[in-house]
C-alpha cells in the first residue's frame, strides 16, 4: 500500500493549497484527484478568476502567501497579469500548467482518474481512503487526511454525517458551464452600448471592454420569441478574459437534486451545453461587435457551487459572515458577498453588513472535522451553513484554508496530536510567516 504523512482528496483550490503547504512544510504528501487535471473548478469549470484574495471592493488584499506563489507560477507561464481590481483573471490551460509545475517542483505525488470512494478507521483516525482507478480498487494510507473532494466526501464516508442543500428546504445552489467567446469586436460592442443603453452595458476599464451586461429587456425579447434558450435567467453576463475580444460567460444554470447521480449530472450537463450555444447564437445575431466571434469552448465539466459540507467542531455561521465575525483561532480572511444561486429566485449577492471593504475571518475549528482526530475539510465541504458557504467557498479563500490544514496537519504529526488539539497561536505565527494574512 503506498503511505504518505499526508493524503489530500481533490486537487481543486482547496486541496492545492493543502497539498503545497503540506509538502512546503516537510510533509511526504499525495493528492488524489478523479480528473485528469489539476485545478478542480478553475480548471474543470472554466472558474477562471480568482475571488476572495482582495476585499470586494478591492482595496485591501485579505489573502497571502501560497496563493502569491501561484500567480507568480502562472505568470511565468503567460496564464494571468494579476489581479484587476478584487479578482485574478486567469487562463485555465496555464493554469494546469502551472498547477503540475508546482506539484512536480514540491515532489507532491499525484494520482489522476482516482477517485476516493471509501476509507478505513482506526478507533477515531482515518488509516487509509479506498481509491478507484482504471488499475481497480486499491488503497492508500496516511497519517493525516484532507478532505477537498467539495462534496465532503471523506468527511462522509468517515462518519456517515454531513450537511448537504439548504437547511431545512434541501436545495442545491445551481450550476453553470461557463463558455469562452473570441473574436468580439469591441469598438463596434463599445459603439452599440453606447447607443442602447437599456439593451446592454459595457464598462471599461483603461479604455478596454471589461464586462459585457446583456440587459432584460433584450434576454426577456429572445427568450419570448424562442431565439434563446436560457430556462433561469433574464440577463447575460460576460467578463472579459485578460485578452481582446474575448470574454467568458457564466450564464447558464441548471437545477440539480442529487450531485451523487450520474444520470442527473449528465441530464444537466446536456441542458447546459444547449444553453450555451443558444446563448452564443443569440448574442452573435443581437448585440453589435458579435457577428464575427466564434465559440472558443465551454468547461469541460460542470460547475458545482455547493453539494455537501463537513460537520466540524464549529459550524460557520450566516450571521457570522455578515457580522463581520472574529475568532481567536482565525486562520484566514474572507470578504466576499454571500452569492446565492437560487434555483427559486436567480442570482442573489447579499452584501457584509459593513460593506465591501470589510471581512470576516474563518476559524481553525471549522476545518477541523468533528470526531475523526485526523480529517481537515476545506474549501466548499468547510463546516458552515449553507449561507455562509455561499460567500466562503471562494477559490482565494479555499487556498487559504488548504494552507492552514497543511501547516496544522505538519502539527499534528509533530506532537503526536489529534487535529482539534493543535495550538492555534503557534499555527497562526506559522502561518503568518508563510506570508498568510491573519
Ligand atoms: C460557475 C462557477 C463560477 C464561480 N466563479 C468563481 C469566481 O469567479 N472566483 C472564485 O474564486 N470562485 C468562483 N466559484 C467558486 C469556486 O470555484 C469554488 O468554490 C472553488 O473551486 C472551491 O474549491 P474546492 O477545492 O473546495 O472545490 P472544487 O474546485 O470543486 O475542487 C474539488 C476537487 O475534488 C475532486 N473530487 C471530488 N470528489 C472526489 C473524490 N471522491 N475523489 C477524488 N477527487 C474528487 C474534483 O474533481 C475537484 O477537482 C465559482 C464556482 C462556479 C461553479
């Protein structure tokens, strides 16, 4: 049985973080990844900006260290210029890039199409997660486990609890495949918006197109007229990508009740790709400065916002994250909205209480999993409501709380200690001088 100090489920945002800080930090570490790739939704869903490293309004930066080392990484492959404002546009083939560059770099051993589908216990300790692969079921051991599989998984299989939907109503936030439009002419778009200011908006930034709002009263005329097919939304949005004339759109959304179901994902994925070249269609034949662009691609997977979430030794809370809520075992900062894809309602962002230049901070026990002394759960399986998770689960957020698990993990195994013991002064002195910001 291959064994490592640390095994890492998902190779998203979160489970990259926890991967680089285990390594970094002297850590004999895996990651265990279904998919081909690296880079979870930035990769597989085209999430190709990176939120939750500045405050909304981006006037401070609130996330530091492993995440610096990645755009770095990226930009030494043309991937990014950095950030715009409060995000990092991104380009996702770099990204994957410069995501197998990083773990090579670390000697982080990677296993693709593996996916984790159980584990072994001992007493209150995980001893290995079970692995499927094209070379059947095997099994992997480690002293120290992430769960940052999104969907809590391990968190599951190791306890048979977690949260999942919308408490007390069980629905799902909605997914998206994003798309990639190029070749758009942006003098002609930037002329029309001019022109039809109620049909579409298109702000600049140093003098370039950098979004594109397709207003109602355009979608809602299309929609009625069978030109588009887009069954939850009476708007477009597109952002531009960091390239001329090429934007990406994330517009499309479809419901979905159970995530586990292989045939209700790809019931939703096929609505989405119909979604998708409706969309391009529509916006190619009614929006000036279109008719010439082609559809670059769409994701090559399905966008999943939030499935199902870890019950840890605290469960993050709603008010918490509006609230502004401090903690003394913090061990990263998020300031973004809550962002609440509802099947029922649409977009809805629900903005800190004060305002978007301020943040709340994460604390250490709610990615501690309760009653297993050895599982950090990160990134979108974080222990929160599903409120909280709505803001929390940010990709710069979710690095930061991979890097704490693998400074903590590093802890653990150090001291001989069960994950909730860990002294969390030392952690965050650790991690401050790792370059986080706390
Ligand atoms: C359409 C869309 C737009 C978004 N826009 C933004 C944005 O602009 N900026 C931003 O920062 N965030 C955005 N988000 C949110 C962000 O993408 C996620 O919250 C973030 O990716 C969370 O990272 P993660 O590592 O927790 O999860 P994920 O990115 O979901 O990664 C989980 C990984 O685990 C793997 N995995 C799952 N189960 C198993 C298993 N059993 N065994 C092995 N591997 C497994 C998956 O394949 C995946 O690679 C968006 C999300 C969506 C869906």
């Amino acid at each position: 049985m291959d064994s490592y100090d640390l095994v890492v489920v998902g190779g998203g945002p979160a489970g990259i973080g926890a991967a680089l800080s285990g390594a970094k930090n002297g850590l004999k570490t895996a990651i265990i990844e279904r998919n081909p790739m690296l880079g979870g939704n930035w990769t597989n869903s085209y999430v190709v900006s990176i939120l939750g490293v500045y405050t909304y309004d981006g006037s401070e930066k609130i996330v530091g260290g492993i995440v610096d080392e990645i755009v770095e990484t990226l930009k030494k492959f043309g991937g990014t210029k950095g950030n715009v404002g409060n995000f990092i546009p991104f380009r996702p083939d770099e990204m994957k890039i410069a995501l197998s560059y990083l773990v090579e770099k670390y000697k982080i051993t990677t296993y693709f199409n593996s996916l984790v589908t159980g584990c072994e216990l001992s007493k209150d300790k995980i001893t290995s997660v079970k692995v499927v692969g094209k070379d059947g079921m095997h099994e992997i051991s480690g002293k120290e486990f992430v769960d940052s599989s999104g969907d809590a998984d391990l968190s599951y299989y190791s306890i048979s609890k977690a949260m999942e939907g919308k408490e007390g109503e069980g629905w799902h936030q909605e997914t998206t495949i994003p798309f990639r439009i190029a070749n758009v002419n942006e003098a002609e778009l930037i002329k029309f918006s001019k022109e039809h200011p109620k049909l579409v908006s298109a702000p600049l930034v140093d003098g370039k197109v950098s979004k594109i709002h397709i207003n109602p009263p355009l979608v809602e005329k299309a929609k009625k007229d069978n030109e588009l097919y887009l069954p939850n939304e009476n708007s477009e949005f597109l952002f531009n990508t960091s390239r001329e004339g090429e934007f990406i759109c994330n517009a499309t959304h479809a419901k979905i009740k159970d995530f586990r179901s292989g045939k209700e994902v790809a019931t939703a994925i096929n609505d989405l790709r119909h979604q998708v070249i409706s969309s391009f269609e529509f916006l190619k034949k009614n929006v000036h400065g279109f008719e010439n662009s082609y559809l670059m691609d769409s994701s090559p997977g399905i966008g999943m916002r939030e499935t199902r979430r870890g019950i840890g030794e605290y469960i993050l809370k709603r008010d918490d994250v509006l609230n502004g809520g401090r903690f003394d075992d913090h061990i990263a900062r998020c300031g973004h909205p809550l962002e609440i894809h509802d099947p029922n309602k649409g977009l809805v962002y629900i903005h800190l209480n004060k305002g978007d230049s301020s943040w709340y901070e994460i604390p250490y026990r709610s990615i501690v999993q309760k009653g297993i002394d050895n599982l950090f759960i990160i990134g979108r399986c974080l222990s929160a409501e599903f409120d909280a998770q709505a803001s929390a689960r940010v990709s710069g957020t979710a690095l930061a709380m991979g890097h704490a698990a693998g400074v903590a993990a590093r802890m653990c195994i150090n001291d001989n200690i069960a994950a909730k013991e860990v002294n969390v002064k030392e952690l965050q002195e650790t991690l401050k001088t790792q370059g986080a910001i706390l």
